[in-house]
C-alpha cells in the first residue's frame, strides 16, 4: 500500500476512535449497498474497500502501538476519503471544480498522468470499424454508460477524427435499443461511411454557417454533445446553450487545456449547468478526458 496522507482532525490530530469506527462502519455499508447492486458480485476495489475497513478495525481493537502505524493512518484516510465521495451528491457546481488550478487538479486525480497518457493506447490506439477511436479505456466505458442511461434522440459530435466514433456511437446507441440521429461535424473529411451518422463538413469558427439555430431547434431532446475539436470552444458551448433544453449533455474532451474556455461559459450561463459527477468520477476523480467537463443542463 502506498503512503498516504495524514487525515487530521481538529488540533491537526488523528481522529478519535470513535470517529474512525463510524468511518469503517459506513464504509462497509456503502460497499454492501454497492455489491448487492451488483447482482453480488464485488469489484476490486469493492474487495480493496473491504480489505481496508478489516486492517482499520484490527488497529483500533488491538495494541494502542497498531493505531500508530502508517498502515493504519493510510488505510483511514482512503475509507474517509471514499465515505466523503459516496456521500456527495452527485450533481455539482462545475465552476468550483473548474475555478481550481491545475496544479490542484492533477493532485486530486484518482490516476496518475503517466496512465492517463497510456489510456488511449501505446502502440496502437483502440479501433473501431477498422479505423482509429482515439478514445481512453475509461470514456470508452463512460460514455456508453451516459448513452444507455441518457437514451439520446440526438447525438452531436465536433471534431470528427477518422468518423470511427461516430460509427461507434451510434453502434452502442442501437445496442441499447435507440435510434438517435447522429451528427458529425469537421474540417476535413472523413474515412468512415454509415447510413445511419451524417457526417458534415464545416468550420466551428463560424458554427452558426454549419449548425444554424434552425438545424438544431429541429433535432429532438434529449441530446449528447460531444466536443473534441479544440475550436472556439466558448462560442460552440453558448450557440448550443441557446437551444438545449434541462437533461441535455454536453461532454467537453480534452477539456485539461479548455479550462478557461469552459469557466467562462459557464460563469455567463449562471446556474444552467451541473457537472455529473457519476461520469466525471466514475473511475475515482477525473479519470477521463471529460476532466470536469460531463455538463447537464439544469
């Protein structure tokens, strides 16, 4: 087990027993409520949990010494922490988590930037249909999970890449049984054919001349925008913001280096947007590309 921090209580103390014993005991009862979901069957880190909350208890019912180990103190801090993120609500303020800086941000990521940067691959990147996704493992499970619990009528993907995510998109859309219209917008032509994705050609500087206001009105809600194509990010987010209606999504990639971009839309836009944290942490916190950056109209 890694070393962890210290998790201080008042006076910059431990906690006191009794307060750890109450984290232990919500601990196992959120990752009972989580297995028994799960039809039973305990995923790592359900197991890692568990196995935590055991090593916590034993400190605290043995020798005063075992309550001073680090193995101990790290073992609460990560129940605390878990306890703190199951307790959470799930929809939030996405200007406080995008008002921090990225220094703040890469600490309180849950993996490390080395796995992120191999998410998507190291000698090939993941493929689909033959052609390149460009995805990271982890949106590649998030973004059907938004898909099947959302069931999109409209799916809107900016930058379109070889066309293989689009094709992909509507291919987990159907195994959930729906049939969304699918749009894909880029500069450049793509490599990927399918009757069911209308790929468009068009420059996101000037979004209204490819997706006017009219186009969009007619599409039906509730809708996924996906936005992967690092141009005029602000202007794309407030043209769709003028049309989208509360339960739509707005899932910004690569959103590490649009930060600026996304909290000053967001600050103009009031409270029209919470971040979705069920995405966003899905794998602990911001391990996606979505980095705070999963948005659902209020």
């Amino acid at each position: 087990m890694q070393d962890a921090p210290q998790a201080a209580g008042t006076d910059g103390e431990f906690p006191p027993d009794a307060d750890v014993a109450s984290t232990i005991a919500g601990s196992r009862r959120v990752v009972q409520r989580k297995v028994a979901a799960q039809n039973g069957v305990p995923t790592f880190f359900d197991n890692r949990m568990l196995l935590l909350a055991e090593i916590a208890h034993s400190a605290l019912d043995g020798a005063p010494d075992a309550r001073r180990s680090e193995q101990f103190h790290a073992a609460v801090t990560e129940l605390t922490d878990f306890l703190r993120r199951a307790e959470a609500p799930r929809f939030a303020d996405p200007t406080e988590r995008l008002g921090r800086s990225l220094r703040e941000v890469h600490a309180a990521m849950a993996a490390d930037q080395r796995t992120i940067h191999r998410s998507q691959g190291v000698m090939s990147t993941l493929t689909w249909a033959g052609l390149p996704l460009v995805k990271s493992v982890y949106d590649a499970a998030i973004i059907p999970m938004l898909i099947s619990e959302l069931r999109p009528a409209s799916i809107i993907e900016l930058g379109s890449g070889s066309g293989a995510s689009a094709v992909w998109m509507a291919d987990v859309a159907a195994s959930a049984g729906l049939e969304p219209a699918v749009l894909s917008v880029d500069r450049k032509p793509v490599a990927a054919r399918d009757a069911r994705v209308t790929f468009l050609r068009g420059d996101l500087t000037e979004i209204e001349t490819v997706l006017g206001r009219a186009e969009l009105s007619a599409l039906e809600h509730p809708w996924l925008v996906v936005e992967d194509a690092h141009v005029n990010v602000r202007g794309v987010l407030a043209h769709f913001d003028t049309v989208a209606r509360p339960g739509d999504y707005l899932v910004i990639e690569d959103s590490i280096v649009k930060r600026a971009d996304l909290l000053a839309f967001l600050e103009s836009a009031g409270r029209r947007y919470a971040l979705d944290t069920r995405y966003t942490d899905a794998f602990g916190e911001n391990v996606t590309s979505a980095v705070d950056s999963v948005l659902i109209r209020r």
